[in-house]
C-alpha cells in the first residue's frame, strides 16, 4: 500500500548554517534602512531642544 503522505527520503534534514556573509549584509540592509529614520530623530530632538526654537514657539502662543 503507498503512504498517503508521499516519497520519504529519510528523517527531516536542518537548514545549512547561514554564512557570515550573508548576517552581514542583512545587518548592514537594515542599517542602511534604519539610518534616515535616526537622523530625523536626532534633527528634531535637536530643533526642539534649541532655546531659539523654544522662543519662537513661545512668542507665537503670545
């Protein structure tokens, strides 16, 4: 009687290690992705923590 389930060709093999190469090239993608994000950040946190900035804000409220 043939299994149901189809042609086994032994147990469950794992997947090959990943290369160094290769984690290095995803880290340096999500860098890559990441840093735009980071410096407007950094942009902003600097704009809003400028005492001119604050002024301007506050002579605008007045």
């Amino acid at each position: 009687m043939p299994n149901p389930r189809g042609p086994s060709d032994g147990p469950a093999q794992a997947l090959p290690d990943s290369s160094p190469d290769t984690i290095l090239t995803g880290v340096k993608k999500f860098l890559v992705g990441v840093a735009p994000g980071g410096l407007m950040l950094l942009g902003a946190v600097a704009l809003f923590g400028s005492g001119s900035f604050l002024d301007s804000l506050r002579t605008l409220r007045s």
